[in-house]
C-alpha cells in the first residue's frame, strides 16, 4: 500500500523516527509521501528523501496557512528547489478558511501559481482545501487544464463535493476521519468507486480509531482501508490493490 500523505518529519517522530519506519514497511506500506510546508520543512523533508530513496518521497510546495504577504519569496524558493532535486508533486497547496481568512487573495494567488508550476513541470498537486472546498474548485476551473491532476488530500466533504473532485480528474486522499464515529463519510464513501481513492493518514495528525487523539503513523493505514472495505462490502485486499494502483498511476 502506498501513503500518500504524511509528515513523516515533524519534530513529533525525532525519539523514534527508525522504529516508526520499520512499523510502516512491515504493515506493508511501501511509500510514504511526504507534502512540504514552507522553506522551513525543506531540509528535514529532504534528508528522509535521501535516506529512503525509494520509500520516502517528497513534494515541493506552500501550504495555504504558510502563505503571507510576501509569499513570492516562498514560491521563488520552491522554484529553485524544482531546478535542482527530483519532486513528486506540487504540494501541499490550496486554499484554508478554517483558521484565518486574512491572506485569502494571497492563498488564492499562491495556488494559482503553484499550479502553474505543476504544469510546467509535468506533476500533480497535493490538495490542502479546509472550509474551501468551492473556493478551490473555482480557481481549478479557472485553471482550465484537462492535464491538471492530483489528490483532494484529507477528503472529509460531502457526497456533492467527492462527486465534483472526481468529475474534475482528481483524486480523494481518505485518512483517519473515516474511522470517526461522526466523521460523515460514511454518507460518500459507499457511493464513490474504490478507483478514486488513495490512502493516507496525514500522520503525524488524525490518527484513527482506537488511536484517535494519538500521535499518528503510517503503520495505521490498514485500519483506513479496512474501513473502506467496510463500506463497500469487499476484501481489505481489493481497497489495498486498487488505492495502490491509483497512486502509482499518478507517478506515471
């Protein structure tokens, strides 16, 4: 199975980044990707890539809550990086009305642009979108790229908005809030084919059930796809082989 969303990184798994590791890739998880920040999760980011080479894979981007007013220095940064070491994605990148709606125009134009770098350099985005689900489409519209692919990481919307990703090529990236007694997708998920699903856990936050509240890790993965194979009555194997399939797909 491949996790297509975690910070593997963070300070949070500095004690026991090996152990952590090891946990994964004997869970069967045989990629961890990992989204970036800002220029200041870069190096810790890239060091894991270099050690993992062919388990652990970076993203270029800036996240929406990182994005102020002089957010071109960011995406300068970003730009350097992508002339010189090997990227996934451009990630993660959107839009976040959750916490502060103060650099809105800039988030907007931020995206905008990574997206553009997406395009000038053949990859995919990583899609952070909180309390901005329409906002998001809007601009991806306004993009107006057939070519444009990615993950509508973290998918927690509804039935509409899963229904609107997916028409739109994208991807939905299911973690732990599946497992969430009032998580709301078990009202989406059932109607979604299993085709445009990946996994992920958005570690080191959102751990599942009965880990909720915990430090989150991609060895919990199986525990978002047995619940997806919960809802659409098959084999965990089915969701493991399928959601495998499609992030592979996105590498090319």
């Amino acid at each position: 199975m491949i996790e297509t969303h975690a910070h593997i990184y963070d300070e949070g798994f500095n004690e026991d980044m090996e152990q952590m590791l090891s946990r994964a890739f004997e869970a069967g998880v045989e990629q961890i990707w990992m989204p970036n920040c800002n220029h200041e999760t870069i190096d810790s980011m890239m060091a894991l890539a270099k050690a993992y080479p062919d388990k652990c894979l970076p993203m270029i981007g800036l996240h929406p809550c990182y994005v102020k007013e002089d957010f071109e220095k960011e995406i300068q940064i970003i730009e350097d990086y992508l002339a010189k070491e090997k990227f996934i994605a451009i990630g993660e990148i959107g839009l976040d009305l959750y916490w502060d709606k103060t650099f809105f125009a800039q988030q907007q134009e931020a995206f905008l642009q990574q997206c553009a770098l997406a395009k000038k350099h053949n990859l995919w985005i990583d899609i952070h979108s909180r309390n901005a689900f329409w906002e998001t489409v809007e601009l991806i519209e306004k993009n107006a790229d057939p070519n444009l692919k990615g993950i509508f990481h973290c998918f927690t919307g509804t039935l509409e908005e899963a229904q609107k990703a997916v028409e739109l090529g994208f991807l939905l990236g299911i973690g732990g809030v599946a497992t969430f007694k009032n998580g709301g997708l078990d009202h989406v998920i059932p109607h979604i084919s299993i085709d445009k699903l990946v996994l992920e856990t958005d570690a080191p936050y959102l751990a599942p059930v009965p880990y909720r509240g915990k430090r989150n890790e991609p060895s919990y993965l199986p525990l978002v796809a047995q619940k997806i194979a919960d809802w659409h009555q098959c084999d965990v194997s089915v969701v493991l082989e399928k959601t495998t399939q499609n992030a592979k797909a996105l590498l090319g």
